[in-house]
C-alpha cells in the first residue's frame, strides 16, 4: 500500500517537475485516490506522456545493453579473436577482425553470407573469425558439427560455403555427400563430428555467446563492439571505417 502511495505520490511530483501540471492544482491533502485520479485524468488528456516515457526508458535500456556488451565483449577478448579452435577467413595480420556467430539453418545468416564472402575479397585488411552456434535444432547441430569437423582437414571454407547454399535438409547423408564433393575423407569427417574437440568448441561457443549478449543470428563482433542481424555491404564498410578510425 505505501508503496503504491509513494509511486502515485512520485508520478505526479514529475509531472509538476516538468511543467505538465501545476504545483497548485495539488494539494498536499489529497488521498491516493484523489492523486491516483488526477495522475490518471491528466494521461487520458496527454496520452503523449506515456509514449514519451517508453520512449525515453527504450532508449535508455539500450544505452544500458551496449555499455554491458562493451563490458562483456572486452572481458572476453582473448576467447573472442584468439582461440585457436575457432576457423578463420582472411590473414592473421589484417587490421580488422570481425567476429561472426551464426546457424546455418538461419535464413539471414544465408542471406549475409556472400556480403561476407564480398566483404573478404574486396577487403584484404579484413579477418573474419567464425563461431558456430547452432541454436536452430537438429539440423544446425549436424551442420555445426560437420564444419568443425571439416576444419580438421583444412576444409572448414568450402564445407561452411557447400552448407549455407545447401537447399535440402542437413543430414549425415548430406554431409557425407558434401563432404565427398569437396574430395574429403568422409569417415574421417563423420567420426570427427563427435570428437571431444568438436563438443568443446561448440560448448565454448555457446559460453561466449551468452557471456556477451548473443541473443539471435546472426550477431558480429567489430570494434569490441557486438552488433546484432544482417548488414549490406555498405553496412558493414560504415562500421569498419567508423571503429579503424576511433
């Protein structure tokens, strides 16, 4: 109840406080019934108020996010751009790393994927580091499994391209037949599939995600900054150019 009465009492004081009601159309007598009514009639006359109010607190929560991702993503920087586990496109020496996690069953992260092939050609400064995280099902568990298993015979590249442009379902069949198409040792890459390093890496993965915020595919690192969906060519030059030059 005081609670109640204290919150009424603190929404008409921030009204009198930014001049959407006057201090003497308040009394200092009035029960939390009249407040209540008062607080109330004055949002049906200004329903403006309310949307200014979630405005205001979204944006706020979003400045709130970005600084705890900052936080997270510099907390995490050596598992983020320096685990050796993880496959890589584009040179160790590039000046600028991005860090892309993503599900092969995702259809933005399909979508995005030759911006980011583009993106590596026409940019040679530019490394990419990826990170498996199936988080769609079955089939992404599978696809997951197969690329890291695939970078164990150098093959992580093609096999990840073969997958995100693969239009049927992702079975072990359809690894195996991946697999042979790139000239793989397909046992090799089904028992690799189950190795321990395969489970620790996708384990890792999922650790990293939820430690920085990682909440849908596909999300990018750049800058030590973690920035969420599908960008355009254009897109990701603008981030790369604003964080090379900060």
């Amino acid at each position: 109840m005081k609670t109640k009465k204290l919150l009424a009492t603190l929404s008409v004081a921030m009204l009198i406080g930014s001049g959407r009601l006057h201090a003497e159309d308040v009394s200092t007598t009035l029960s939390r019934a009249d407040i209540e009514k008062i607080v109330r009639e004055y949002i049906l006359q200004h329903p403006e108020v309310l949307m200014e109010s979630v405005r205001a607190n979204q944006a706020r929560e979003r400045v709130e996010a970005q600084n705890r991702s900052k936080d997270a993503v510099a907390a995490n920087r050596r598992e983020l751009f320096d685990d050796a586990g993880s496959p890589a496109a584009g040179t160790g020496a590039a000046e600028v790393t991005i860090v892309q996690f993503f599900d092969y069953k995702c259809g933005y992260c399909r979508r995005v994927s030759p911006v980011v092939s583009k993106l590596l050609d026409t940019h040679k400064n530019v490394r990419m580091i990826f990170k498996e995280f199936p988080i769609l099902g079955q089939e992404s568990q599978v696809a997951a499994r197969a690329a890291l298993a695939a970078a164990k015979q150098g093959a992580y590249v093609p096999f990840h391209e073969e997958l995100l442009n693969w239009n049927g379902p992702i079975t072990p069949a359809s690894v195996e037949d991946i697999g042979r198409k790139l000239g793989m040792d397909v046992a090799q890459l089904k028992a690799d599939m189950s190795s321990k390093d395969v489970d620790a890496e996708l384990i890792q993965n999922r650790q990293l995600a939820n430690a920085i915020g990682v909440q849908s595919t596909p999300s990018f690192v750049i800058g030590g900054e973690l920035i969420s969906g599908a960008m355009d060519l254009t897109g990701f030059e603008e981030v790369i150019s604003k964080k090379a030059n900060r």
